[in-house]
C-alpha cells in the first residue's frame, strides 16, 4: 500500500518529538476522535496543497478512517521506538 510508504517518516518525527507512545495510544483509544481528525484533512487539503493523491496528507486521512490501519500503524509506532 502507498500509505505506508510514509510510515517511516511519520514515526520517526513522532520519535524525534517524544510522541509516538502517545499518539499510539490515541489512535488505539480515541474512539471516533481520529475519524472527524480525517474529514478536517480532507476539508482542509485544497487549502494545504495536499490535492494530489498519493500526497501524504491524503495517506494521513485514509489511515485515519481506517480502524485497522490505525491499529496497525499504532503497533508500528510501538515497534519503530523499542528498536
């Protein structure tokens, strides 16, 4: 899938800034949270430049939507920073 082709960046900024645990735990626990964070994405993509699709804003939103996929880059995050 072209979204995880930004997984790598997304984790290490969230390493870098301390965020990762964090954000693991909100995309895990944040019920319905990450789904209206999507649509805002969306709204906002015309105005941010991310129209193009494959943009990683695009990916963002998607992954976002994506109860699985959350779930999955969440994990991903957990491995990313005990490595």
């Amino acid at each position: 899938m072209q979204e995880h082709s930004f997984w790598s960046s997304w984790a290490h900024f969230l390493h870098r800034w301390g965020l990762s645990e964090p954000a693991a735990t909100l995309l895990e626990a944040a019920g319905p949270l990450p789904v209206l964070l999507a649509q805002v994405l969306y709204v906002a993509q015309p105005f941010g430049g991310g129209q193009q699709p494959g943009s990683q804003w695009q990916a963002l939103a998607e992954m976002l939507e994506d109860g699985e996929q959350r779930r999955v880059f969440a994990q991903f995050l957990r491995e990313e920073g005990s490595s």
